[in-house]
C-alpha cells in the first residue's frame, strides 16, 4: 500500500518490458549521458520530445484485479491497471486522457484517477 500511495513503479507491475521508464515516473533511472545502450535512440526520442504517450496514475479501484485493461468513453484501448491496494492502485493510462477525476471502465468495474505523475 505504501508503494501505491508513493505511486513508486515496481518491476512486473509498472516496469515490463513493453513500457519506457519514462511513461512509468522513472525517467530519473535513465542515462542520457551514458555511451550506447539498447533501447537508447527511442528513450533519446522521449526525452528530447518532452513528452510521453503514456502516464502513470494513482487511482480509486471499485470492482477491478491487478492487470485490468480499461477503457475509456473515446479510446477502447486506454490503459492498464498494474497494481492494487486496498481500494487503492496504480495505472499507466493514455496521457491525453488522464487527468483527475477522469473514469476509466474495465470488465465488472471502474477507476477514477485521483492523482497524474
């Protein structure tokens, strides 16, 4: 619970391999200033374009289990719940999207975002 009220990414939750540290608030776990890596040329291209396509979000959770796909009114495919405590969770949901109070429906339930990193 601690780590969903932190909203502090975890691996096999927030950290996979389909998502850039960046989307998840861990741009701070990445080296611009290092010599080549894998993975390098994209991560540069986050960063120089000064924005994500995806954010990771604290949210609200009524009726939904970690690894939910959620939807919203204007995009079917919106994001992912990755993690959930006590009525509490994290998700990693389409930037444009995402802003407090906005509500996210998955299969038997729903999550509203309280707070956007």
């Amino acid at each position: 619970s601690h780590r969903v009220e932190t909203a502090s990414p975890s691996w096999g939750h927030e950290l996979s391999t389909d998502r850039m540290p960046p989307e998840v608030g861990f741009g701070y776990g990445v080296s611009y200033d290092k010599g080549c890596f894998m993975g390098q040329e994209p991560l540069s291209r986050l960063h120089n374009r000064g924005q994500v396509n995806r954010v990771l979000c604290r949210v609200r959770v009524d009726g939904l289990a970690e690894g939910a796909d959620l939807a919203h009114e204007t995009r079917p495919a919106a994001g992912s719940l990755t993690s959930v405590a006590g009525g509490k969770g994290l998700a990693v949901l389409w930037r444009k999207l995402a802003e407090p109070g906005a509500v996210f429906t998955g299969e038997g339930g729903q999550v509203e975002v309280e707070w956007v990193g």
